[in-house]
C-alpha cells in the first residue's frame, strides 16, 4: 500500500472525512456568496437611503424658505411626512436587518 501511495502521489482518505470536507466547503462557498449579495444589497439600499433623504432635504428647504406659500406649506410638509413613513422608516428598517444578518453571520464563522 505504501508503494501505491508514494508511485501515484495518491492520498488515501475516509469517505466520512471527505463528505465533511466537501460539505464543508460547499458550505463555506454558500456563507461567502450569501455575504457577499448581502453586501451589495446593503450598498443598494443605502444608496437608496442617501437618494430618499436628499429629496426629503430639498423639500425641507423649500418649506423653510419664507417666500413659499402657505398653501403650499401644507403639501410640502405632506409630502415630507409621507417620505419619512413610506420611504425612509423602511430604508432604515432594511439597512438595519442586513447589517445585523452580517454581523450574526461573521460571529458565527
């Protein structure tokens, strides 16, 4: 057997050990991949966030501008609302969900 092992640079391994192994990987290949579109996932939404926010700043400062009419006061103020409800709040909620997956998953490796 040393023969065979040494002629043919062959390693012999316990089929256990080597369904772990391969297991394993696989694994290890699925965690890195899972990682890695919760990474862009997170980039996407922040993106998104920052986007969001940006229009909710300018709506901002057009009610703070003290030419801006009282009628309209009351739809911009609206809208702002209806930005930080429907938009922001669950931006947040998101970016929130995806850095805790990643932290829970980097803990357990």
């Amino acid at each position: 057997m040393s023969d065979l092992d040494s002629g043919l640079n062959v390693k012999l391994v316990d089929q256990d050990e080597l369904e772990s192994s391969l297991t394993k990987k696989a694994n290890d290949a699925l965690i890195a991949k899972e990682n890695e579109l919760d990474e862009k996932r997170l980039q996407k939404t922040t993106q998104e966030l920052d986007k969001v926010q940006k229009k909710v700043s300018a709506l901002e400062t057009r009610l703070k501008n003290p030419r801006t009419k009282i009628s309209l006061r009351r739809q911009l103020k609206d809208e702002i609302e209806w930005f930080q409800e429907n938009e922001i709040a669950p931006l947040l909620q998101d970016v929130k969900d995806i850095k805790a997956r990643l932290e829970a998953k980097s803990d357990s490796a």
